[in-house]
C-alpha cells in the first residue's frame, strides 16, 4: 500500500532537493488543520482532526529528519 507518506519518502530519497518543496506543503497543510480545528465546534470532528494533526506531524517530522 502506497501511501502520500511512502511517496514523499521514496522522493526524498531519490531526489534530495525536492523535501523542501514537500515539507512547506505538508506544514501548510498542519496549518490548515490546525486552523480548522480551532474554530471546530463539533466535538467529534474535533478529535479526528486532532487525530490527523498528530499522525501527520509525526510524518512531518520523520521527513524533516531526512533532509
């Protein structure tokens, strides 16, 4: 199963001057999340968001110490 995270991976990788491009999107869409969750009333939609926020940010991360 090939995930956004794999293929980021993959092209970091093979290609070392593309993580930048790819780390200022992913942290762009931190941001968004981020964003969103704050002005989330749903309670629900609330932790998904917080869910999707951790998981992406350990990816961010796992990326950023490659490059």
């Amino acid at each position: 199963m090939n995930t956004k995270f794999d293929k980021d991976l993959k092209l970091i990788e093979t290609d070392p001057g593309e993580g930048t491009m790819i780390l200022r999107e992913r942290k762009a869409e931190l941001e968004r999340i981020e964003r969103e969750g704050r002005s989330c009333k749903n309670r629900f939609r609330l932790e998904c968001l917080a869910q999707e926020y951790n998981r992406l940010k350990r990816e961010y991360d796992a990326l950023d110490a490659m490059v």
